[in-house]
C-alpha cells in the first residue's frame, strides 16, 4: 500500500507536530524530568489538544483532519451517500398526482 504524498494535508501534519512537540515539553517540564510521568502527562495534553482542535466548536476555521476512501482520495468527513439508482421503482415514495395550485396562501 503506496501513500500518496500530494493527498496529505501537511499543514494539518505541521500542526499536529507542533501540539505533541508542546505537549512533550510541557509534559517534561510538569514531571520535573520524570521520564515515564513526562510521557503520561503528554499524551494527556495532547489527547487534551487534539480533541479541543477537532471537536470544539470553534467560530472561526481550524485545518481538520479529513477522511481517505480507499483510493487514497479525500471525502467528506460528514458525506451522505445517495441511495441507488437502480432501485425498483415500487421502492421508491410515491410522489403527488400533479403539482399543488394555489395561487394564494
């Protein structure tokens, strides 16, 4: 399995580098150069960041990670898929004789 390199969103990546960077010199310092406390600190600060940057609702836009398919081709991360269209009519709602006229309302 190849990755396509020109499909990576690298400012996401830059980010994303740059919060557990943070994060493990944060989680350092905190522990007063523990080793192992260090690393449980920073992977809570960073599980901390990258919720707070990908769920929080934010008023302004922040680069999100998005969804591969298969193909390595970005979706939508909230894609709906359409329903088929080779579904049997008999499936499908039944629609109105004719289009409503009203001329007022």
């Amino acid at each position: 399995m190849n990755i396509n390199l020109a499909t990576v969103d690298w400012v996401f990546v830059g980010l994303m580098t740059a919060l557990a960077f943070i994060s493990a010199l944060l989680g350092s310092y905190i522990a007063f150069r523990s080793r192992l406390w260090g690393a449980i600190i920073a992977a809570i600060l960073f599980a901390i960041g990258f919720v707070a940057w990908n769920y929080y609702p934010h008023a302004f836009v922040l680069p999100v990670l998005k969804q591969t398919g298969v193909d390595g081709t970005a979706t939508a991360a909230s894609a709906v898929t359409a329903p088929s269209a080779a579904a049997s009519p008999s499936d499908a709602p039944a629609s109105p004789a004719g289009p409503a006229a009203s001329g007022s309302h």
